[in-house]
C-alpha cells in the first residue's frame, strides 16, 4: 500500500532531526538533489518554468492512472534538493490528497527558517505551482 502524504512528511522529518548541524542539512538537500534523476530536456520548456524563483526550476507533471506524477529540475543544488524532497512528499497522489496536504514538514525540518528569503518565496512558489496542476487536472477528471 502506498504511503500517505503525511507518513511521508514523517519520514522526511525523522532524517532530517537525525542530523543537528545546518552545514550537514544544506549537504543532505544538495545530495537529494544530485540523486534526483535529470530531468528530460523536452521538459525544459517557458512553460514548466515557476514564477517567483531565483533559480531557474521546471516542474512537469502528468496525471497517470489518477495520481500526479511529478518531475523537476534546478539549476541551483540547495533548490534542486527542495524540490526534490517536495517532489517525495507529493508525488503520486491524487489531486484531492494534495489539495488537501498540510505540508508541515517545511517547518518541522527547520527549511522556513534557514533559507533566505528569496528562496522561502521560491518554495512557496513551488508549492503554489504543485496545487494549480492539482486543481487542473482535478478539474479535466470532474
């Protein structure tokens, strides 16, 4: 069975309150980020660029058998990470489930408070961009 939204906010949480030291944090996120698979060139396009980042970041999505299949890419390592651990949380679930996810693990990991504020928007960004492709694809499936 496949883990909900929130058992896997908890995980995340758990590895990352293993580690103390911000430095080792930042080194975990640009880990993430370099594990993440690239993302296809075909991708790379205006439109799945976000709006509000400083660094260049592009979002694909695709509805398969009901779940948005996420995909993303930046050209930043510490963003890269980001995305890629918001991409783990939300990936694979229903428009419904994202719609509705409280996404309390940006704060629990101390994210909100150690990133500058041009990269706190570039998350909020993110996230607002998750939810337009959840509200669209939720509506093409009414």
């Amino acid at each position: 069975m496949k883990q909900t939204i929130n058992e896997i906010q908890d995980e995340v949480i758990e590895e990352f309150l293993d580690v103390e030291d911000w430095m080792d944090k930042y080194q975990m996120l640009i880990d993430l980020g370099n594990e993440q698979e690239p993302l296809d060139e075909k991708y790379k396009t205006e439109s799945n660029l976000i709006d509000g980042c400083q660094s260049r970041v592009w979002l694909q999505a695709d509805l398969v058998d009901g779940v948005i299949h996420f995909q993303a890419e930046s050209d930043a390592l510490i963003v890269k990470g980001i995305v890629a651990l918001l991409i783990r949380v939300l990936s694979d679930h229903t428009p419904d489930e994202i719609l509705g996810a409280d996404l309390y693990f940006i704060e629990k990991i101390g994210l909100k408070e150690h990133l500058s504020p041009t990269r706190s928007n570039g998350l909020l960004a993110m996230i607002k961009q998750v939810r337009m492709y959840a509200l669209a694809f939720k509506a093409k499936m009414a």
